[in-house]
C-alpha cells in the first residue's frame, strides 16, 4: 500500500504535480523600511513554500517577486496588502506581471539589496 500511495505521489510530482504556478511583482508603499518588512516578507513567503525576492527601493517601498502555487501566492498578496510586520502602516500594495510559468526561477526566497 504505502509503496502505490508513493508511486502516485511521486508520478504526480513528475507530471506537474505542484498545482498551478503563479509568478508576480508587487510593491508595498507606506511605513515599509525599518520595520523589518524584508525580513517578516521572507519568513511569510517561506512558510508558504515561495520563492522570489524582496528589496527595498530608494522611493521607499518595498518591492519583490513571489512564485509559487496559486493559493499561496494569492495568501501572500493578502499578507502584503493588509498584515505586513508588526511595526509596519502599509498605505497600499500593487500587484504586477501576474503569469502563470512552468516552472520556478528561483529556488528560494531571498533578501537582496
């Protein structure tokens, strides 16, 4: 039994088996940077299994890339338009480039800049 139950899972996997895949950009304007936006951003995403990026802009926002299955990209754009960290105000999210991909780009989820 537990070797048909793998089988299944692992034939799934090869064929697709993640659900469908969403990549996009957003951006995050309001009281985002020296509130440890970037940081609560990564845990969030990798909680959620995404990856992408997230950095913060001399503008002052935030902004990033998810990818990821579609229910949890759709998780996290709710995590940035409306949660944030703790110390963060966060005016208003926009959200860009929405496409479905094949496959992942990035491995994981990481600050840059």
């Amino acid at each position: 039994m537990w070797r048909l139950l793998r089988r299944c899972s692992v034939a799934a996997m090869s064929s697709g088996g993640e659900a469908q895949l969403l990549s996009l950009d957003f951006e995050v304007f309001g009281k985002v940077q020296g509130v440890f936006f970037r940081k609560h951003t990564q845990k969030e995403a990798k909680r959620l299994g995404l990856s992408g990026w997230v950095k913060n802009t001399r503008q002052g926002s935030v902004q990033g890339r998810l990818q990821g299955a579609d229910a949890q990209v759709r998780t996290m754009q709710a995590w940035l338009r409306d949660t944030g960290s703790p110390k963060s105000k966060i005016e208003r999210a926009e959200f860009r480039n929405q496409k479905q991909i094949q496959s992942r780009e990035y491995s994981d989820f990481q600050v840059i800049g």
